[in-house]
C-alpha cells in the first residue's frame, strides 16, 4: 500500500455495519426550549383564569334585581351568615360579594332582625342598602306584657294580625301541635310566653301560638325548670303557677317575698285567700271583690279550695319564675299593696298585723277615688 492510500476516500457506507444518527447539542437544546414553553403556557393557561378572577372580585350581579321575595333576618345573625341565607335565596351572587359590600359600608353593623321585602338578583350593595332602609321592613311586632291571660293575647294577636279570632281559638286546642309540654296538660295558659314577638307575613294563628310556647320551651330550660321543681319536691306546673300568682299579685321587687307567703301557707296548710285567683275563676279583674263574689265556688277560688290552683291563672315572665324557684327567707303568711301608684306591699306575720295594713290599703283607696274600683 502507498503512501497515498491514506488520503484515499472511505469504504463505501453500503458495504457492512452503520450506526444511527445522534441528534446533536444543538438539537437537544431546541427540544429543551419546546418543552419549557410548553409547560410555561400551560401554567399561564390555568393561572390567568385565577388572577383575572381575583382582580375581578367575588361573583355578583347587578343592578337593584328583579321578583320580589320576602326573607326574615334572626336575632344573633353574622353578616357572613345573613350573606349565606341571601345568596341560598337568590338574593346576592355570593356570600363574598355580600361580605365585601357590608364591609364597605360602615353602617352595615346596623342591620336589625326582622322581614324584609328584598329581590332577586340584587347586587350586593344594594342589598346591602335594601336592608338598611326602614321602608323595606316588613313589620308586624307584637309586644305581651307579662301576666296577661290566654283570653286577653288572642283578643290582642286578632287585633294585631287581622287573623280572626276563631283561628286562634281553633289553634289553642290542638296541645300537640301547640307545642305544650306534658305538664301542661293540654292548657295553654302558662306557657304564651310573654315577650316581643315579629310576625311572619305569612304567619297563621297556630304558627304565632306556636312561636309563643317554643319561647317559654326555650326559656324553662334555660332555667333548669323540670330539675329545680324536682328537688323542691314540685311539678313544672306547680312552680309556673306559682309563678302567675306572684306575676298579679306582686310588684317584681317583691316577687320572692310573694313567694315566701305563698310556700308559708302551703306548708301549714292554709287556704291561699287571694283576690286574683277568686278574678280568674269569674273571668274578671276587679281590685275589691264583694262578699258575694269571694262565695262564689269555682275551682279557682282559693278562699273555699285548698292548695294550688288547677292551672296557672296567667302567663308570668322569667323574673316571676325565678322568684318561685328562690322564694325569699322569711315567716310571713300576709301582704297587701298599699299604695297602687307605687306598687308599695307590705307583709305581715300576724293576722292582726294584716288588718293593720289592710286598713292602710283601704285609707289610700279613700283618698284616691276611682282608683281601687
């Protein structure tokens, strides 16, 4: 072979073995670059969704909505929670939406309980405005005093309501649906809770009463009723009343003392002699009652019956239940109001001790006519 063999062109590629071609650095790196691009796009793809919906703010609609719907904020209620309600209804978009616009208006805080006449499809704002305007307020409260009689609430509640009185008449014989407990036993007066109450547009007689006896539910086992009745050796229904006795017959300053008479003369025994109760059994309220009166026998008068009354004689408060719960320390068996202006009571041990203020009672009465008729 010659020196210039060396120089002579390669085999032919046709001939034996070749390997496959390498992609090169340079098309490695172009690769690279797709990859990276690729995966940079599909991150933009999903984030930018994300961020234009952060920038854009939570979903609302717009505009002052459309229907009309009636929707009831409770006592307790969060914003957050006043937020979720509206937006289950169809009120606002979303609770953020309804958050947010609550936190742009510092008077927001003053939201009350209560129905309001709203629409569907509300921007935020102006839902929020919506409830902060008095007009918007569907408002039908009613207010029972405490001590007031089943005959004198549904009189009331007819009035306030325009329901007719014979529903609620119908409504309180159903004990069941009334809610009542069993020591109740099937009356409902007791258990009307005194107390403000708002009135669902589309509340019935039965509803309203209803609304009533859960109240004195919710308020009886707050106090612990059943248990404290228990360990004083007395039914629920024996401290409620108890408790309507003092409502009627004492000034709330007085109301243990009251009740101190009243377990003072249980104990004896010795008939409870009150006014009040003698009024229930004649459906009347008279402040002197005749001798006649008095000799009337109705399972309520507790001049001729000892004990208890059957039943409560009217519907007291939480204060005058708590008093029967915590009568007062003491041996009186007497009181009498002495001033009716100021609800003055005093209380006596003795019998003669109690005509002594008796005649006080009758001497203001004297010198302040029409008041004691």
């Amino acid at each position: 072979m010659s020196n210039l063999d060396i120089f002579s062109e390669s085999p032919n590629p046709d001939k034996g073995s070749r390997k496959s071609p390498q992609p090169t650095r340079r098309g490695r790196s172009v690769l690279a670059i797709v990859l990276v691009v690729a995966l940079v796009v599909g991150s933009i793809a999903i984030a930018v969704p994300k961020v234009l919906k952060h920038f854009s703010g939570p979903a609302d609609f717009s505009g002052n909505g459309t229907s009309a719907v009636s929707i009831q904020i409770t006592s307790g209620e969060t914003l957050a929670q006043i937020g979720n309600m509206l937006k289950a209804k169809g009120v606002v978009a979303s609770v953020d939406a309804f958050t947010q616009a609550a936190a742009n208006n510092s008077d927001s805080s003053k939201i009350q309980p209560g129905f309001y006449n709203v629409k569907l499809g509300m921007s935020a704002s102006s839902a929020i405005t919506t409830l902060l305007d008095p007009t918007s307020r569907n408002v039908n409260r009613v207010t029972i005093p405490e001590g007031k009689r089943v005959s004198w609430i549904i009189d009331t509640l007819a009035a306030k309501t325009s329901l007719p009185k014979s529903d609620f008449v119908a409504a309180l014989k159903d004990s069941t649906a009334l809610g009542l407990p069993d020591y109740a036993k099937g009356n409902p007066e007791g258990f009307l809770f005194p107390a403000t109450y708002d009135i669902a547009p589309d509340a019935t007689a039965a509803s309203i009463l209803k609304q009533m006896v859960d109240k004195y539910n919710e308020v009886s086992t707050s106090l612990d009723l059943s248990t404290k009745a228990a360990a004083m050796g007395m039914t629920p229904q024996q401290i409620v009343t108890i408790a309507s006795l003092l409502q009627v017959e004492g000034h709330p300053r007085d109301f243990t003392k009251v009740a101190r008479v009243v377990y003072n003369r249980l104990a004896k025994p010795m008939r409870l002699e009150f006014d009040s109760t003698v009024n229930y059994g004649l459906s009347k309220t008279d402040i002197i009652l005749t001798t006649a009166q008095l000799a009337q026998d109705t399972p309520y008068n507790t001049y001729l019956h000892d004990g208890l009354t059957p039943s409560p004689i009217d519907n007291p408060g939480a204060d005058a239940i708590k008093a029967a719960l915590n009568p007062a320390t003491g041996d009186w068996l007497y009181f009498t109001t002495v001033n009716l202006d100021t609800q003055e009571t005093k209380f006596a041990t003795t019998y003669s001790d109690f005509l002594t203020i008796k005649n006080e009672f009758l001497s203001w009465c004297s010198s302040n006519p029409g008041k004691c008729s």
